[in-house]
C-alpha cells in the first residue's frame, strides 16, 4: 500500500460484515449476491473523495461480489474499472465441495441456498 500511496493513490479496504476482526452487529449476513454493503462503501468513497477515478480488487467471494457489482449496476457503477479474481463463479458447485464448517450455515451462505 506504502507504493500506491507515493503514487498518488489512496487505498481502502472494505471488510465483509462480521470479518476483520469487527463484530457482526446485525442478523444480516453477506453473500456473492449482496452488494448492498459494498455499494454503500462505493457512496461513501466516492462522497468523501469527489472527483477521484475509483479502482476495486476484489478476491474469491469478494471477486464474486465485486462481478456482480459490475454486472448489476453497468454504466451507473461509479468505479472506474474494477479486477475480480479466483471468483468462485458457480457458488453452489463451490460450496458443495467445501468440508462441512460452522453446522452448514457457511455452506448456505457461500451458495446452497440460491
């Protein structure tokens, strides 16, 4: 991050609801189809810093959720170019293959109950 600072670029990571150490607060959980949380943040950046050309990475789920951002919103995304990458793209196949964790809610969420 320390490069893309002498760059001229700000970096913000956004965490999933509950990860990172945060607690979750709210029932709501995430999954690859709730873009809700990640396009308020793209609001929020793109209020606090007007102007600014955005840029998104987003790996695995959060590759998947940054897809269905892109598809979803289209022309009206205010990103300026986004990079998915590792994107479990048929989440339910993905989940099916995952070792049963947490009494299965982790399993549903990834994509069982699509």
């Amino acid at each position: 991050m320390k490069a893309a600072y002498k760059k001229g670029f700000d970096v913000v990571v956004v965490n999933h609801r509950g990860l990172g150490g945060l607690k979750l607060t709210t029932p709501k959980l995430y999954s690859s189809i709730a873009i809700d949380d990640f396009s308020d943040a793209i609001d929020f950046i793109d209020k606090k810093y007007p102007g600014r050309k955005l840029f998104a990475l987003g790996a695995s789920l959060g590759g998947n959720i940054l897809g269905n951002i892109l598809g979803y919103q289209g022309e009206k995304c205010k990103l300026t170019a986004g990079c998915v990458i590792s994107a479990p793209i048929l989440t339910p196949e993905s989940a099916s293959n995952l070792p049963p964790t947490l009494f299965g809610a982790y399993d549903r969420g990834l994509g069982k109950s699509f």
